[in-house]
C-alpha cells in the first residue's frame, strides 16, 4: 500500500526571515530533512503532498483575519514553497505523486478533496510535516485521526513559533493521537 507525505505550509510567509507570519530559523532549519523525506518518499514509489494556505488580500469573512496578519496571499510570493523544498518541488511538480493544492483552513482535510484523494490511491498512512506544528500540523493530524488514517509525525519534520507550542503538540499527537513519532 503506498504512503503519503504531508509537507504543510512550507512557503516563504512562513518561514523566510521576512515571511509575513515567519516561524523563523525553526522551520528553516528543517529545510534539508523535508527534503530529504520528500526524496526518500519519492523513491519508495509513495506521494509527497503540499497542502498550502491560500487566502484573498483583506477577506473579512475568513476568521484567520481577525487573528493573524496577511499571509499566503494567492499570486504573491510569499505564497510560493520555500528554500530547498521549493527546488525539489519544481523538480518533481509534473510528477503524478507530487500534488500541491490550496487550503484555506487549519485542517488540510477541511474544504478540500485530499480525503477522496488519498482513498482513491489506497493510501492510509500519513506522515504529517511542515508548519507550524500546533495550528496547522496539529489540525490536519487530528483531521486524519477522526478519518481512521494512520499518523506519523517526524520529530524534525516540523516547526512553529514557540517551543511551547511544539512540546503541547507533540503531547497531543502521542498521547490522544496515537501518532507514531519519529
């Protein structure tokens, strides 16, 4: 049965230095390992998934508005994948197991098709990444939990704005998850 990777997130708002709502080194210094999950992913004849926010320029309806700058806006480039995964990405983009898609909520499950996606492919075990760990990551694994999808989260595969926030969420992920951490 083939296996999904999750890459969330990753884009330059993110984590660019100058990113509107930057994680920061954190998620710059997973740079390398995503890719090198992605490779390996690739190699193994699995997918590789990039759930990416995309939002409207000063869209009162979207609650993200009321709690967080703009970012992932939809034409800019701050939208655009970040570093090196974003080089692996336009390597690979024209591939039929590398999928990019738009989200625009927490959960990569939530307003999208990646659920009939992946049961279409048989896909039942999922490695979550990217950013951050306990909005986005965390939304989407507990998203997958409730569809009965199989987690793994990688310990270095993951980044957000506080260790705090990352300890609650890996917390989380074990213990009420049942996640596999790596």
């Amino acid at each position: 049965m083939p296996k999904a990777l999750l890459i969330i997130d990753y884009t330059n708002d993110f984590v660019a230095d100058n990113g509107a709502l930057t994680c920061g080194k954190p998620a710059q210094a997973i740079d390398e390992y995503l890719v090198s999950l992605a490779e390996q992913y690739y190699q193994n004849g699995d997918y590789i998934i990039f759930p990416t926010d995309g939002h409207h320029r000063h869209d009162p309806f979207h609650p993200e508005s009321k709690l967080f700058p703009p970012h992932n806006i939809i034409g800019t480039p701050g939208r655009n994948l970040y570093g090196r995964v974003n080089d692996w990405y336009q390597a690979h983009k024209e591939s039929n197991r590398v999928y990019q898609f738009a989200k625009n909520r927490y959960s990569s499950f939530q307003n999208t098709n990646l659920d009939n996606y992946l049961r279409e492919r048989k896909i039942t075990d999922l490695c979550i990444s990217g950013v951050c760990t306990d909005i986005c990551v965390l939304h989407t694994a507990i998203a997958a939990y409730n569809l009965d999808y199989q987690i793994t989260i990688p310990q270095h595969g993951v980044a957000t704005f506080t260790p705090n926030g990352t300890e609650w969420a890996f917390s989380h992920f074990k213990n009420s998850l049942g996640a596999k951490i790596i």
